[in-house]
C-alpha cells in the first residue's frame, strides 16, 4: 500500500492549512485545489472523510465537493474546468480603488 501523505494533493493539504491558520486566526474552512474533483472524492470517501457534498460542477467553471475530516474540519475540494468570464454568470468586476 502506497504512502497517502505522499500524493500531491496530500501535502497541498497541509499547506492550505498553514496559510489559512496565518491569515484568519480561528478560521476552520480550508479550499484546495485538486487535479481530478471526482477521483479526489473517492479517495477521500474510502479513507473515512464524510462527504458533505457530492463534486458538482458550477457556472464559474469550477467542480467542487465538500468533506468532512475526523476531527469535524470542513474541506472543499475545487478542480478548474474552464477560465470562464465573470460576467458570463452574473459576477461583477469591481474598481480596486
């Protein structure tokens, strides 16, 4: 049986949740990209995760499934699909000033 903190989702995990913990003290929701939604979910799902969300796919051109951890932590998990314009599905371009 191969090492499942070897996969390169695995150690973006750990990452992401170095990175929020920094930048929103007490804040438990974590969003890691991943290559492939689905398979990402099967794997998770038969290594004990509670799947809060089956992977959907979105108008923002993301597919994206949610999952709980042991510990009751909440994961989403998003696979870019398409570099889709904001406008296209209602979103707004904001002026940064």
């Amino acid at each position: 049986m191969s090492d499942p903190w070897a996969s390169p989702e695995r150690v973006e995990l750990v990452l992401a949740l170095v990175v929020d913990a920094q930048q929103a003290a007490g804040c438990q929701y974590v969003m890691v990209r991943v290559a492939d939604a689905r398979a990402h979910c099967e794997r998770a799902r038969a290594n004990g995760a509670r799947i809060l969300t089956e992977p959907a796919d979105y108008m923002y051109g993301e597919r994206q499934d949610g999952a709980e951890d042991f510990a009751g932590h909440r994961w989403t998990f998003t696979e870019s699909l398409a570099d889709v314009d904001p406008q296209t599905w209602g979103g707004q371009y904001l002026d940064p000033d």
